[in-house]
C-alpha cells in the first residue's frame, strides 16, 4: 500500500444543531486506495461523507487533503482540489435527460466535457444507449450509473460514494461494484460508505467500522470479513 496519505481526517467531531453525532472520529486514504465505511444504520456514516465534502463543518478535529485544511471549505472549491461526492439521495436531475445530467456535471470547457462525456459512455455504455431519456424513466440500476458517472464527469482524484448500491437488486449491485473496481484500477481513490458489507469489504483495500458515532474497529477488507465477531456485533452477521 502506498503510505502517503491523501485524506486525513482526525479526531473529527461534527453534528446538526447542538447534537453531536461524531464524537473524534479518524480516517486515511492513501492515493488510489479504495477504503470503505461500514456500520449500523444511525452511525454516523453519511455525516462523515458529508463533513468531508464541506457540507458540515467540524466542530472540532480536523480533515485535511493532500495536507492542506479542507473542513467547511465551498463545494466547489473541494470539485477543483479533485474531489467528487455522490450523495445518498436526490444525486440526478429527474427531469432532465440522461446527456444533460452529465453536461450539467461540471463547469469543463464545452470541448473538454463532450470529450469527458464520451469517456463516460465507453465506462458506461447503458447512459449512451438511454442518452436521450429522462433520468427519471432509467432502471433504478441505470440512475444509479448516471449518478456515479455525474461524479466521475469532473476526474476526481477521490470519489466518495454514499450507499451507491442502495435500492439496487444483488445483478444491479454487481455491476455496480464492478464499476467502483474499474474506478479503483483507473486511479482513483475513492471512500464508500455501504449498508451492503459483505460485497464492499470484498474489494476494499481497507476498512472502518463506526457505530454511534465512534471508531470501533478497522482493518483489510478480507480481515473484516473474515472476523465473525465484529461482523456480530455491528453488521448485523
Ligand atoms: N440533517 C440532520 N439533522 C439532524 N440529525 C441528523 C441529520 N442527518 C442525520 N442526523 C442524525 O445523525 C445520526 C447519524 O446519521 P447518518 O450520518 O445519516 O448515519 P448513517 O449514514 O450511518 O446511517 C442519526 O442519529 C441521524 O438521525
Ligand atoms: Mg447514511
């Protein structure tokens, strides 16, 4: 594993109005490693996504990328550092068709994203055949690729993913972690946060467990799989 470090996140403590919900937690990823965040539903998972891509802003701790101070930074600003974010919920435009979700993307030069969009048509060959249809009329699989290839649009150099395979069948979930795998082999580093632990642990370089808002265990993702008793105790195995 390469040691450098591109995402920091230590002793972060986070939460909405005065409910704290991360009470210090801590996180690495190194360049094009895949890590993934697992735990019970409530844990804290997609406020740590969040707090990560400046939606919220830690109270305390901090969460730096390539060294330099990311926390509450703009969106956009995070977009041009080189991260993308696929948030749980509401990740398209239902209205629009599937090429206007991936134009819509970024804010690349016209002839840079048209390039861009042909790269993600090879990745996704479903969004070109569907280019004219209105994400809302997709498969929930095809969405799902749509909002995954929305994020991928603006070349990240860390991608996190927010429960990307949920609502999806096990075929669909398949295909889609064949996806994130191909990303990873691309060089991208990417941090995803799964309810469907047993497929992501299964290409994870490496793994977090939280619950209620803590650290509770890390490790590979094969160790993690293989350990019966945290898998009773926090992932429901
Ligand atoms: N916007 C919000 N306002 C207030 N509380 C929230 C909000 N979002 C999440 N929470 C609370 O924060 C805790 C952690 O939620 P979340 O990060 O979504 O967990 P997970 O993604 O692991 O299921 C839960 O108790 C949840 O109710
Ligand atoms: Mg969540």
């Amino acid at each position: 594993m390469n040691d450098q470090v591109l995402l920091d996140v230590e002793s972060l403590v986070v939460g909405y109005g005065k409910t704290e919900i991360l009470h210090g937690v801590s996180l690495r990823i190194a360049p094009q490693e895949l890590v993934a965040v697992v735990g019970p539903n409530g844990a804290g998972k997609s406020t740590l996504a969040k707090a990560v891509v400046g939606l919220l802003r830690p109270w305390s701790g901090s969460v730096r990328f390539r060294g330099r101070s990311i926390g509450g930074i703009a969106p956009e600003e995070l977009v041009r550092m080189g991260i993308a974010y696929l948030p749980q919920l509401d990740n398209v435009f239902q209205t629009m068709s599937v090429r206007e979700n991936l134009e819509l993307a970024g804010h690349l030069q016209r002839d840079r994203r048209d390039g861009r969009i042909k790269e993600m048509y090879e990745l996704f060959p479903d969004l070109e055949r569907f280019a004219r249809a209105q994400a809302q009329d997709l498969s929930g699989g095809q969405r799902q690729m749509l909002a995954l290839a929305r994020a991928v649009m603006l070349e990240p150099e860390l991608l996190l993913l927010d429960e990307p395979s949920a609502g999806l069948s096990p075929a669909l979930a398949d295909d889609l972690f064949e996806k994130v795998q191909k990303l990873k082999e691309l060089g991208v580093a990417l941090l995803v946060v799964e309810q469907n632990v047993d497929r992501v642990l299964e290409i994870a370089d490496h793994a977090y467990v939280l619950a209620a808002g803590e650290n509770r265990f890390e490790g590979s993702g094969a160790g993690l799989l293989a350990d019966e008793e945290i898998g009773r105790l926090y992932l429901g195995g």
